[in-house]
C-alpha cells in the first residue's frame, strides 16, 4: 500500500494516523491560507465535534517537529501553519503581509534573484560567527491595495 508522503513521515516517527491528525491534515491539505491553531480548532469542529483545541495545538507541534508543517509568525501574536506541499525538493517561497487586513501572500517573484543575495549573506554571517545556518524566512509588511484605498 502506497501512503501519502505525511503519512510515511508519520510512521516513520513512531506515531499513529489518529482521526483527529487526518482532520488536521485534511483541513491543511484542503487551502491556501495560512492557519493558525484557532482557525483550524473551528474548521475541525465541523468535522468532528470531539476534537479539542489542546488536541489541534498537540497535533501542529509535532507535524513541525517531524516536518509535515511549517509554522510561521507574521508578528500578530499567533503561530500560523501550512502544509509542506513537496518534502523532497522544497518548495521555496516569501510572505508579503498586509498590516491593516493581515492578508498573507506567498509569492516566488525575484526568488532566484534573493536567494543569491541570501546565500551570500548566509555565507558570510555562518563565516564571521562560526554559526551553521539552517534555513530563513522572508516577510515583508505593508498595506494590501485594497487597504491603500479606505
């Protein structure tokens, strides 16, 4: 039987494909936002009512510590994950950030052209301070067009 690449990472952690994880995952698998535990706790709801919020942050905590999911923190006072799409060749992206909306975009724009700046300035910093750097985030904030105009 051939399982979904979440899965085998699941069970090659040690861990069992619980009712409440396929939720999570299915909720995850299902968008292209960026959730946080709240937002994924009411959509989980809908498909099963037993599932407690405890539950979904328990869940989230250990898809990142195993690399299922991503957690990110647009600076608004709460983690926000997405599903990792494709675990053998990342899929690279930044976030642009609407500050008044909190709309969330990812964008691969100008990447080769920023990750040859970051891979220099990577290099350099792991040089000057003997620090192995193992990944980045990228977020730019500002104001979406739709909140320019009110």
């Amino acid at each position: 039987m051939r399982y979904p690449w979440w899965q085998h990472r699941l069970y090659k952690a040690g861990y069992r494909l619980t009712n409440p994880r396929q939720v999570v995952i299915n909720i995850l698998k299902n968008t292209d936002k960026h959730l946080s535990a709240e937002d994924i706790y009411v959509d989980s709801l809908k498909i099963n009512s037993s599932i407690g919020l405890t539950t979904v942050y328990r869940t989230l905590d250990l898809f990142q510590q195993i690399g299922i999911v991503q957690k990110f923190d647009f600076g608004e006072g709460k983690a926000r994950y997405e599903l990792i799409k494709n675990p053998i060749k990342k899929e690279h992206h930044h976030h642009i950030i609407c500050v008044k909306c909190k709309e969330i975009v990812d964008y691969t724009d100008f990447l080769n052209e920023e990750l040859e700046l970051i891979n220099k300035t990577e290099k350099a910093l792991s040089e000057k301070y003997q620090f192995k750097i193992l990944h980045h985030t990228v977020h730019f904030y500002g104001m979406c067009s739709k909140c320019q105009a009110t």
